[in-house]
C-alpha cells in the first residue's frame, strides 16, 4: 500500500483540500503502471531499425551456424547438467572434474546407444532389397496418380528445354559420390561435437562467472535483481523442460518397443530408439515417425491392413503422451502460442537442420522469459503467450 504522503502533490490542489474540496482519487504509481502497461516503441524509427538489427542478426546466425550452433547447444546442455555439477561440488568434488565426468557419462551414453543400435539398423538395411517387391505390391495403388505426375514433370521439361533458348554459360559439377558426401558430413558432424563438447566443458568450470560479471557491471541494484531473477528463471524452466521431455520420450520409446514386439515387427529396441529420439522434435518428429512405421509395416507384413497396425499403435502412443501427459506436466511453467511454435520448428528447421528443430522449443521458451521482464519487450512476450 503507498501512502498519499509519498506521492507528489500538486501546491494547489494541497490548497483546495485545505479548503474542504472533495479529494481526488491518488494516480498509479509508476512501477504498478509499468507493470501494467506493454508499450510498442512508437518512432517508426526505432522498429525500422530493430527489425534491420533483428535480420542482421538471423543472417549472421545462418552464415556461421558451424560456430553458433554448437555454441547454443552447449549452453543448453549447460542448463541440463548444471544441477549435476553443483551436487558433486557439494560432496567435495573439484568442479573442473565434476564437469569432466558429467561430459563423459553424456558421451560415453551417447556412444552406447548408438552401438547398441548399429547391429539392427544394418540388419534392416540388409533386408530392404529383398522387401522393395512387396513395398512396390502395396504402393500398386497410387501407380496412376505417380504416373500422371511424372507425364506432367516431363511435359514441364520439355517447354523449359524448347529450341532456340540455348544457354551459353558453362557449369562445371563436381562429383564427389557417395563416399565423399558421407566424409564431408561425417567430417561436419565431428567438428561440431567437438566444439560443443568443449564449449560446455568450460560452461560448467565456469558456472556463474558470467552472470556475476553482468550483475557487477549494471548500475542500479533493481537490474541486478532482474538480472538474476531472468537466469534463474532460464536455469529452473529450461532443466525443467528437457528433463521433462526426456523422461517423457524414454516413456515413449518403452512403450513403442513393446507395441512393435506384440504387433510381430522385429528389433523393437531400434523402433523404440527411434520413437525416442524423434520425441525430441515437436510435431514433426512424430509426422516423420508415422511414415518410417508405416514403410517397416509393408516391408514386413504381406497384409496392407496389418501393415497399418505399426503407424497406428505409433500415434495411439504419441496421441497419449503429446496431447495428455506431457501438457499436463509442463502447463504451470510453459504457455506458448502452438501456432509461433509451428513456426519456429520450421524456420529453425530450415536455418539448423535437425538440431535447430529440436532447440526451437527450448530457445522460444527463453525468448519468453526475457521479455516477460524486460519492460520493452513486455509486448512480444504477451505474443508469445498460449
């Protein structure tokens, strides 16, 4: 409660209270009425030239995503083994080897699951020439529509390739076959897990050293507050988010390994692996997980409609988990907008690839989080509300 004394008044309407005028009713002060209000920059100059930083920024993001990629996922792998950290600290660990082992017990995890998995995905991948007769048998069906959109592809060729539009420019295309595609990715993917790896390392030696160089360099004691109220905030909704998801998605791999094993789909370790690592992609992980369960069905079963009962069983699973359990659980710490996080998933998809996608989610979740703090960007992070 604030007290009319604390306000300040006006010498002459002190002077008609004096006279028994009837009292006005006290103003706002000005930190409730800034908590209220959500303003939207009013020069046009200013949001013409935010949006101008704001695509700087994105192209910057998208011409060196072989840095900044790694960087983010580090910082968000941070936030998931911080809490670890910080336990064996307290039990007299030094934090340069806390950190060490928790890496180590992600990596070598990571290097077991995918070893475990090897032996059947090469067995699948030795049954595919054999089952492409019985795929083309169940796809005998859309045989006309395939075909009459290839008359029309080709029809499309031949008046873009029609006489007297010759073009004089000579290109050159090196091929690198398949041998130097799988180097060159292979070659990309390990320099990225080498830089996030050593990124997070001294993220976790670190710990809090950068936000108490921030709060040391802010000039008033109320943005220090904020300042570490925003990374606690990130910290506990973040780790709170990915462990949520991930105890979620074990659940869902469990249980489609089990459903694959009763339906007759062989290596059920391999269909629950996937279902678990394409949990992690909201939407379209699971649209993605529905047409690999629906080519292993025809791959494996002679009956069409047997063939379906994999996919099925599939999003009966995702349709439990994605629309009743997970929401459940995250609804007191996460409201986004589901149309912004379609569009996220697929503009992070196209900047990222794969790992974008997945970092989509957590990264609008901080954007959120920010805004709802910051008085200027109080307005985006009403927008962002579900």
């Amino acid at each position: 409660m604030v007290s009319p004394s604390m306000l300040p008044q006006h010498p002459q309407s002190s002077q008609r209270r004096d006279a028994g005028a009837p009292r006005e009713p006290n103003p706002l002060p000005t930190e409730a009425a800034d908590n209220i209000e959500m303003p939207l920059p009013s020069n046009p100059q200013t949001f013409f030239l935010g949006s101008l930083l704001t695509l700087a920024v994105l192209a910057a993001i998208y011409v060196a995503s072989s840095i900044i990629l790694p960087v983010v996922l580090a910082f968000v792998l941070q936030l998931i083994l911080q809490p670890a950290v910080r336990l064996l600290e307290r039990i007299r660990l030094p934090r340069a080897l806390g950190a060490l082992l928790a890496i180590l017990l992600v990596v070598g995890g990571l290097v077991g699951f995918v070893a475990a998995l090897s032996v059947p995905a090469a067995t699948w991948a030795e049954k595919l020439p054999e089952g492409i007769p019985r795929l083309e048998a169940h796809l005998v069906v859309l045989k006309r529509p395939i075909d009459a959109l290839q008359k029309v592809i080709q029809q499309a060729e031949h008046v873009a390739d029609a006489p007297g539009k010759k073009d004089s420019t000579v290109s050159v295309r090196r091929d690198l076959g398949l041998t130097g595609v799988l180097f060159a990715g292979t070659r990309a993917v390990l320099d990225g897990l080498f830089t996030t790896v050593l990124v997070l390392y001294f993220l976790l030696v670190a710990g809090e050293i950068f936000l108490r160089r921030i709060v040391e360099i802010l000039p008033n004691f109320g943005d220090k507050r904020q300042a570490v109220d925003i990374s606690q905030q990130i910290e506990a909704d973040i780790s709170a988010y990915l462990l949520t998801i991930t105890a979620m998605n074990v659940a869902v791999g469990i249980a489609t390994a089990v459903a694959m094993y009763l339906c007759g789909l062989g290596d059920p370790l391999l269909w629950g692996a996937a279902a678990f690592l394409l949990n992690y992609v909201p939407i379209l992980g699971p649209l993605f997980g529905m047409i690999i369960f629906l080519l292993a069905g025809m791959l494996s079963f002679d009956s069409l409609w047997w063939a379906l009962l994999p996919p099925a069983l599939y999003f009966g699973i995702h349709l439990a988990e994605g629309e009743t359990l997970t929401p459940m659980l995250l609804a007191r710490r996460f409201t986004l907008n589901p149309v912004l996080v379609i569009l996220s998933l697929v503009f992070w998809f196209w900047m990222w690839g794969v790992p974008g996608a997945i970092l989509a989610v957590p990264m609008l979740a901080i954007l959120k989080i920010v805004s709802d703090r910051v008085r200027p960007l109080k307005a985006l992070g009403h927008v962002l509300e579900g």
